[in-house]
C-alpha cells in the first residue's frame, strides 16, 4: 500500500493524497474556536475527502515536500512570537 501526501500550491485548505493509485483530495478546514480551546478534540472529528481523477490531479500545482525549509521558517515565527 503506497501513501503520499503533497501539498498544493497557494492553496492552505486543502491537500492532496495519493492512496494506490487513488487521488483524493483533502478539505482540512477546521472550526477555529473549538482548536484554540480544545486543540487535541480537532484530530478525532472526520474530515472531508473527495475522489478525484488522475487528469485532475496533473491539473493541479503541487508542491514537493521533500526539501521544504519550513522548520526554519516555523522556528524564527516561534522565537520572535515569545520574545513579545
């Protein structure tokens, strides 16, 4: 069972995942006020999921994770946000 999941470009909202050969596309919108209150009850409601064909999906833009510097970026936003 091969498993990929990849990142679309400038769209946040939604990703795409690749499950056998199946594409299917990710909605990860969450209630906001239910993650600032109880962040750990997010991962136990079901998200949407939507099939998609193989023509779409060479439509779409997407975003190789493999050598993305987000950590960086993500450290530097920690560290000035706990330095006010």
């Amino acid at each position: 069972m091969k498993q990929e999941v990849t990142f679309i470009s400038r769209n946040v909202r939604y990703v795409l995942v690749e499950i056998d050969k199946q594409y299917y596309l990710l909605d990860k919108d969450k209630p906001y006020l239910l993650v600032l209150l109880f962040p750990f009850l997010y991962w136990i409601f079901p998200k949407k999921v939507r099939q998609i064909s193989a023509d779409s999906v060479a439509l779409l833009k997407t975003v190789d994770n493999h050598n993305t510097k987000n950590g960086t970026v993500s450290l530097i936003g920690i560290g000035i946000s706990l330095s006010r």
